[in-house]
C-alpha cells in the first residue's frame, strides 16, 4: 500500500499539481492539508477523474483537510477529539480504510498570537496526544500523517532556518512530539533515514528553495503493527522545482 501525505497550500490553485503527481505516483491514499476551502467548494469531481473518492473537511480561506482515496473508506471523524466543539478550525480528518485508521492533520503553526498560538497548537498536540493513546490501546492499526509543523530534532532544519524561539522547534513543542513516538508510533522517515538533511518544506522567501534551506515538518507516524512492513518513505523533492508550486512536498510512504 502506497500512502502520502502534502500540503498543497490551496486545493484551487494546485489542483492540476495534485492529478499530475497522483497520476505519476499512483498512491492508494492521499492526505491533503491547507486546502483553503469550503467543504463544498472541493474538486472532487476532478479527482473522481482519475479512479479518486475524496472527503474534506473545509474552511473558508483558512486551514481545511482532505483525503483522496482509491480504496474504499470511511470518514469517522471530522474534528480531533478531545477540543471543543467551537474551535472550528478544520484540521482533522480520521477515516477507516483496509483494517486501517488514518488520521490526516494539519497542526497548528503556533506562531501567530503571542503566548496563546503556542499555548494553542500545545492543547491541539495533547488532544492528539490522547487520541493516539486511545486508538493504540485498542491495538489499532494506525496511521497519523499531515503537516505537524514541528522539526524534531536540529537534523530537520537547515542551519539557521528558525530562529531558537520559533514554535516549531520549541522545546515543549518538540517534547509533545516526542511524546507521540513514546506511544510506540515510528516516525516512518527517520526509521529508514535515521540522520542527515531530509526537507518536506522550503520557504518562498529568502530563496530558501535554490538555497535549500529547508524544514523537515511533514511527517508519517506509523503503529508497531505497521512499521514492521514499513518499505519505503521519502519527500518527493520534484515537487518543489514545479511551476507555481506548493512551499510542502509530497512525503510518500510504502507498506507491505
């Protein structure tokens, strides 16, 4: 099974990115985030084009998460479990598809509003958190894959990227994610490549992409069951050098 993960930073825009790669890469599932759309407004019938059934989860300009899928599927959650129910900001979508769970997210950058984005994006990776724990008690099989808007380690930035007190590389932020892999979760990327630089994102400014000056931020966490049949996960840098590209790449990920 082929799976990926890509935010397109707007579905509208990139659409014509996004069924040129399924066509090249030919992935059972898709993981999409920052779609910036209304549910609605979701090219689904494009997609549908090319053998795709899709679900979204959208807002109007902001935020939004799809799945596109070639197996067939199930939508069992549209929002993270665990916020309230008037946070409203669409960044989770949980489906169930060939005796897997998959939780696709797009998690909060933390760094817009002071000391209350990051105390957010905080809340949203320990409600994560518990549903993480939640699904691996019941020995599911499980996949969580999106934009975490973390960089784990120094290893997944380039020098000098982020400044110390960026939200993506503060130490409470990265202790949370390293929480989510003592669940017993494998990040799938650095269980095949466990050092060196390895980007999913480049910045439009500061020619960060000829440059590469890049962040490792999307990422594949896979359950015990399924990293053992864990085969092969990369980003897709091809992406990157596109026409009018997204700033994320595709990270795509094959199991036995």
């Amino acid at each position: 099974m082929k799976l990926a993960t890509w935010n397109v930073n707007s579905i509208r825009q990139r659409e014509g990115h996004v069924r040129r790669w399924l066509a090249r890469a030919e992935p059972d599932l898709l993981l999409l985030q920052e779609i910036k759309c209304e549910t609605a407004a979701f090219p689904a019938a494009g997609f549908a084009e090319l053998g795709y059934r899709s679900a979204a989860v959208g807002q109007k300009a902001y935020n939004g998460v799809a799945v596109l899928a070639r197996v067939p599927f199930e939508v069992t959650h549209r929002a993270l479990p665990g916020l309230p129910e008037e946070d409203g900001q669409a960044r989770y979508i949980e489906i169930v598809t060939d005796a897997l769970t998959v939780a696709g997210i797009y998690l909060p950058n933390g760094n817009s509003g002071g000391a209350a984005g990051l105390a957010y994006k905080l809340r949203w990776m320990a409600a994560l958190h518990a549903r993480a724990a939640a699904l691996l008690a019941g020995d599911e099989r499980l996949v969580i894959a999106g934009d975490f808007n973390v960089c784990p380690t120094d290893d997944d930035l380039a020098p000098g990227a982020l400044p110390p007190e960026d939200a993506l590389v503060h130490p409470e932020v990265r202790a949370q994610f390293r929480a989510l892999l003592w669940l017993g979760l494998t990040d799938a990327v650095r269980a095949l490549h466990p050092q060196g630089p390895i980007w999913t994102f480049w910045d439009y400014q500061a020619a960060a992409w000829p440059r590469d000056r890049g962040l490792r931020i999307d990422h594949v966490l896979l359950s015990p069951e399924l990293a053992e049949r864990l085969v092969a996960c990369l980003p897709d840098r091809h992406q990157r050098g596109e026409d009018q590209p997204s700033d994320h790449v595709p990270v795509l990920a094959e199991l036995d």
